[in-house]
C-alpha cells in the first residue's frame, strides 16, 4: 500500500506521462517544458535505466551513407528519402546547439562509407551516384557532402576495400553522455522520472487516461504519450512497428589505430567508429533478418562471429586485440523507414519506430510532439 505522502508526491494526477525515457521520451519532455513551463510532466520507464535503444546503440551522428540513401529511394522515392535525411540532419544541429560537444563526447570528425569488390554493382559509377546524391542533398544541407577518398585505404591499413567514400558532415557522440545530460536537463525543468515502472494498460475514462502498472500503482494524465519504440506493439498492438536486435562488440585498445571516425558498410548494415582507440562494431543483422525481429537482448553466435570476421578479413586486419564485451539493443523498424508520430486517440500520442537513425530523430520528433501536444 502507499502512504499518502507517496501518493500525493509522486503518483499524483499528471498533465502529461511519457512511456519510455530513451532519446524519444526525454526530447519530447524537454520541448513540452520549453514550451510550456507549467506542466506537470512524469516520465516512467520500466528499467533501472532506459532498456531499449538509446544507451545499447554505436553512437553515431549522421544522417546516411551514400548506399543507404540510395536504398531509401528505391523503396520510400526521393522526396522521402530526402524528407528523413533532412529531419537526421537537422537533429543534429539541434543537439549541438542544446549541449556542448564536449559534455557529450560529439566529434563531428567525419565518416566513410567502404566498398569492397563483392558490391560491383554500384562501384562501376560510384562517381556518377555521388554526383547525383550531392545534386539532391545540396539544398537540404548547404553543401555536398559525399567525395571518393580513395588515396586514404593504404593509411588506413583496411583489407580488401577498393573504395571509399568520405562524407564531411557526420560524426560521433557518446550516447551515454547525451541521455545523462538530458536527464539531468529535463530533471531541472521540473519533470519527473520514475524507473522500474511498467505500463501495462491505459484506457481513457471520462477525461483521464488511467494507466495500470505492474506495482500497486496506478496512474493518470490528462495527456498520454507512447516513446517506447521496438517495444510499440505490447501496448498498442495493431502499429506497424517490430522489434530488431542490433549487435554489437567492442574491442581491447589498438595500438596506432590508424583510422579515426565512423564507417558504414552494405546500406549500413555493417557499422564501425573508433572510440578513443578502441573499435567498436556492429550490425550484420541482414545475415539473420527474421531471428533478429526479437525483443531478446542475448548476443548470439551467427551475429558475433560474423563481425569477427568482418573485423579480421577487412577492418584491422594485421593487430593485436581481443574482444572487450559485446552488447545488443531493440530497435523499432517497420515497414516504412520514416517514425511514426501521431494521435492514436483523443489525448493519446506516439512517437516511435526510430529504426537505426533515432540519435539524430529524437530531437526534432522531440520538438514536433510538443507541438502537436500543447
Ligand atoms: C545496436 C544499435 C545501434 C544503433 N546505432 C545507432 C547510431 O549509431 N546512431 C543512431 O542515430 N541510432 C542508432 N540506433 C538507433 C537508436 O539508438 C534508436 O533509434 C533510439 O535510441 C530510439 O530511442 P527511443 O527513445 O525511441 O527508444 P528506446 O531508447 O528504445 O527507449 C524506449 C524505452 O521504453 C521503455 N519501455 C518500453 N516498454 C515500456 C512499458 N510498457 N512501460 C515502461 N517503459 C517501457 C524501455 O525500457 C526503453 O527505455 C541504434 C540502435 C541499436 C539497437
């Protein structure tokens, strides 16, 4: 049972609950309160910290590599595909102009795209589709970012790479860093975060939405917002969201790691960035597309021993290292690439389906849901 104190303290009537404190829940909360100060805002989440995505990710900082944007034009069109490429890119201004790179370990140092003869199929006009993404890209972001960076592959020792391409405009970020600062931030702003709640049910009775959790609690607001991301189906069944594992290992430091910045590989499937001097990797869920729709955080063999190899054959080939841990994460993919932002009913929103991009999303989706919302 709870005390009255407990009652009238931290389970009391509330403005606005978010479900869920990754990127998604935390942005939203700090556009709800720039915008409207006086709210009374609760997030909960049902992990000791936030257990899906946002601190389980590779910390990158961009807005798509070459073959990736590519893709989203064969499948979504160009308008779209330039519709989310714009949306990552301007996340990522908004987060350097909220916190200071240093607080978060964002270096915008640059990143690389890498070829190797098995993707002949685009290489014979890699110049021409550089070409043609910069032409599009150009107004959205002010400049061109892609150019061929050739000449860098013997520097950076990789093995088996016969192109790269470099883009100017990403970089990295400490995603740990980033959700402690904005913690930290929206704690500041007044707002309420509870963890080791789950939400189980909500309903709308009269002018309430009341939520059921799993302890003697229950809950209520007067508006309710869903940013649970690959976890959206539990609570609202019928979205086109599922979960997808991505994987991930982290190696020993390297001595004279010849390489600095963010490398994407096959669409970005395959991802990898020095952090410090160490390399850490991830992705080759295309090698298990349907296992990988769980929402199991177990590393499992087929995965890890594909980025092994990877890390062996083609990104640091001749050194000495080991494996330092290993990791994996719940995305929310769908069957569109672009989130959904909506009001499922009256007074009940969702911000989620972040799919690999949702460091840079967050904060934009962030800022349109306190639009939507107030
Ligand atoms: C391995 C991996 C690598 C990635 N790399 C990058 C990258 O380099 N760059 C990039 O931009 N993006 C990357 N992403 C994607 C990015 O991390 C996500 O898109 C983003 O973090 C999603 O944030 P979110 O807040 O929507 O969801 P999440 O961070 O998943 O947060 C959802 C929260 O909801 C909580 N929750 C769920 N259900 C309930 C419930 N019923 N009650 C209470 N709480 C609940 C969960 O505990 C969780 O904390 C990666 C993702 C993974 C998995």
């Amino acid at each position: 049972m709870i005390s009255v104190w407990e009652k009238e303290t931290f389970y009391s009537p509330q403005d606005i609950v978010i479900i869920g404190s990754g990127f998604a829940g935390l942005w939203s909360a700090f556009y709800l309160k720039k915008r409207s100060p006086r709210l009374k805002i609760t997030i909960v989440d049902r992990g000791i910290i936030p257990t899906g995505a946002s601190t389980k990710n590779a910390g990158f900082a961009c807005f798509g590599s070459l073959t990736e944007l590519l893709a989203d034009e064969q499948r979504a069109g160009t308008e779209k595909m330039l519709e989310l490429a714009a949306m990552r890119y301007k996340g990522l201004e908004m987060i350097r102009s909220c916190f200071p790179s240093k607080e978060i370990d964002m270096d915008m140092c640059g990143g690389y795209e890498l070829f190797t003869p098995k993707e002949n199929n685009i290489t014979s006009d890699l110049e021409q589709q550089i070409d043609y993404l910069n032409e599009l890209l150009q107004p959205i972001l002010k400049k061109k970012p892609f150019k061929l960076a050739d000449k860098k592959i013997d520097s950076f020792r990789f093995k088996k790479v016969i192109h790269l391409i470099r883009n100017d405009l990403e970089g990295y970020l400490h995603s740990g860093k980033l959700l402690n600062v904005l913690l930290h931030q929206v704690r500041l702003m007044g707002v309420q975060v509870l963890n080791n709640i789950e939400i189980k049910k909500f309903e709308k009775i009269n002018d309430r939405v009341q939520l059921e959790t799993n302890h003697a609690i229950n809950l209520s607001a007067g508006q309710l917002l869903i940013c649970v991301n690959g976890f959206a189906r539990q609570l609202i069944p019928d979205l086109d969201v599922e979960p997808a594992r991505g994987q991930i290992l982290l190696t020993s430091p390297i001595k004279n790691l010849p390489w600095k910045g963010t490398f994407h590989y096959q669409q970005g499937y395959y991802y990898f960035r020095n952090l410090g001097n160490r390399v850490l990797l991830g992705g080759a869920r295309n090698l298990a597309l349907s296992e990988e729709k769980t929402y199991s955080l177990e590393t499992t063999p087929v995965i890890q021993n594909e980025l092994e190899r990877f890390l062996k054959q083609v990104v640091i080939p001749d050194q000495e290292y080991s494996i330092e841990s290993r990791w994996s994460g719940t995305m929310g993919i769908g069957t569109e690439k672009m989130p959904i932002l909506k009001e499922i009913s009256p007074d009940i929103f969702c911000c989620v389906r972040m799919s690999g991009m949702g460091v840079a999303l967050a904060p934009l989706l962030g800022e349109r849901v306190a639009k939507m919302m107030t």
